[in-house]
C-alpha cells in the first residue's frame, strides 16, 4: 500500500485517478481549489478512511507542504485545462501551469518523494512528423497566438520536472496526454465529446469547428489512469517522459457522426469557423497521434476501451444528468 497526493484530483482525471488508486488498496490524498474541478467528482469518496480532501490551491505552501510530507508519491495534475479557458485567460493560464508546477517540484525534493508530472501533446506544437515521439523535435506557433502560451507553459513544467532530476536527483517523471475522454468530463471548456453529446442529446446543432478535417486520438480515462498507475509504481531507469493516448486516429466529422449514431440524435451537423468559436487568427493541428511504444514497452499498457463504448458510457451519464435537473 501506497500513500498518494493527487494535486487536481476532483477534476476529470483526477477523480478517476483517486478511485482507482482506493480501490486499489492505496490511500489517497487529494488538494484541489475546484477552480475547474468539482467536489461532485469525489463525493463517493468523501466517507471513505482511506481518501481526504483538502479545498486549496497548490501554491499555499503550508498546506501542500503538509501533505506532500505525508505521502509517497505525487501525481502533479492541477493545470488549466481545455482550449477556451486558455485562449480567454492566458495570464492565469501560465502562471497557473508554471508556478504551480514549481511548488509541487519544491515539496516533493523537500521530502524525497517521487512526482509524476502531467504535461499535454500541446507541447508537440505545429510538428507535422506523425505519430509523435516523445524525443522529437517542437515546432510552436508566434507568441502572438494565446494557445501557444499554454504549450510553451506544459513545455517549462517538463524542463523543470526534468532539471529538478538531473540537478538535484528528484525522481521526477513526465506523462503527455493526448485528447483524454470519458464521463465527468465537462464541456465548459471546449472539450469536444461531451459537447457533442449534449448538443445530440438535446437534438441542437452539432458544432463542428473548421472543416471537421482534423483528427485526433481519444483515450478513455479509465485506460489513462491504468498507465498512470503504472508509471508510478514502476522502477524507472533513464526514460523519463511518456505519451499517454490512444492509437485510432478519428476525424472530427466522423466523431460528430458517430456521436449521432450513438445518441440516436436528429441533431444538424455544422460547421463553425475557428475565427467564430475561439477567436481571429486561431491555429489548429490537423493531426494528433501519438507513439506509445515506450510506455507499452516499459510497463506493458496499451489502451482497451473502443471510443464508442467510451462515447455510449458518457451518454450514459449525460441522460442521467437530465433526468435529475
């Protein structure tokens, strides 16, 4: 048995995380200000002996200090998250990603605690080598565009996770996730699965942004954290940085269209161009794949769940939302 601290843990994946690694036989702690996160996602934990929660940010040191003091390993996920809120708050889109970062990295070296950093495949940038490897080459955007901002500020998290290691020895490692999905994800922040099954739900339009063209790679939260799991309890040698994603590349039109399917929606399917959803000269990848052939090498994982049980789970969810409103 392992004692956890999860930093962001009543988010999405966080919360996932916590129940998977209780039901695991861990004990877990939890430390979130639920700015993005909500204590919904952890309510059946609450009553558990083996979880706590504390509401706080993770740059109020005593708090943070405390309870890193108290665990064996950290699981730095506490970010802002999706497209919209990093393109309408880039200053605190940064300093949140960078400064929180540094105080995790602190704690954990003060007490010589393993720390898993969560980073993104925002950090691959523009790169047009497809899948990505987690030792090529970046290509970011001007710094006149906002998203870039959140990529460079992932990109710091990982230099300084990784200095803190070379420099000081902290047993620091890094995961990069690509397009993470399942139920409790929230929409509020342009993630695109759970949008589209509410718009499908409801029988709105289905609001495809571009040409619907670009594609992407979706994991099932539930196979993330497995990996994650994994990657914390294992003896790492040199290989420090890790993708974490699914393998089957999907367009975003045909996501659209299987949500349909799924939903047995009547729901029009629109496109919306990017200057409208986000903002004037708004730059998206056309693809996003990742290479997994050094966690699956490593540790084993490779994801399990097909996108559409994945879909038909959150829709699941979604109609059970509905029915308590």
């Amino acid at each position: 048995m392992s004692n956890y601290l999860i930093t962001g843990g009543a988010g999405f994946i966080g919360s996932h995380l916590a129940e998977k690694l209780v039901k695991a036989g861990h004990r877990v702690a939890v430390i979130d200000d639920l700015s993005t996160g909500s204590v919904d996602n952890i309510a059946h934990l609450l009553t558990n002996t083996s979880f706590q929660f504390a509401r706080a940010d993770v740059n109020e040191q005593v708090v943070l200090d405390r309870m890193a003091s108290e665990c064996d390993v950290i699981i730095h996920l506490a970010a802002a998250v999706g497209v919209e809120l990093v393109v309408e708050r880039p200053v605190h889109t940064i300093e949140t990603n960078v400064s929180g970062t540094e105080s995790v990295l602190q704690a954990g070296l003060r007490y010589g605690k393993r720390v898993l950093v969560a980073s993104t495949s925002e950090v691959y940038g523009k790169g047009a080598k497809v899948p990505f490897a987690e030792e090529d080459d970046v290509l970011l955007g001007a710094t006149s565009k906002s998203r870039w901002g959140y990529a460079a500020s992932k990109m710091v998290d990982e230099f300084l996770a990784l200095a803190y290691k070379r420099e000081y020895g902290l047993d620091a490692v890094v995961f990069r996730l690509f397009n993470t999905v399942g139920p409790r994800q929230s929409s509020r922040y342009g993630m695109v699965i759970p949008r589209f099954v509410r718009q499908a739900l409801n029988n709105d339009p289905m609001t495809v942004y571009g040409d619907g063209q670009q594609s992407r790679c979706f994991c099932d939260v539930r196979d993330v954290t497995e990996a994650i799991h994994k990657l914390a309890e294992l003896s790492l040698d040199d290989e420090r940085v890790f993708n974490i994603g699914g393998t089957s590349e999907i367009t975003i039109l045909e996501l659209a269209k299987l949500v349909k399917k799924i939903t047995d929606s009547e729901s029009e399917i629109i496109f919306v161009p990017y200057s409208e959803a986000y903002a004037p000269g708004f730059e998206d990848m056309s693809r996003r794949v990742p290479d997994v052939t050094r966690i699956r090498n490593i540790t084993g994982w490779s994801p399990t769940i097909e996108l559409s049980q994945t879909i038909a789970d959150i829709t699941y969810q979604h109609k059970s939302a509905f029915k308590n409103e």
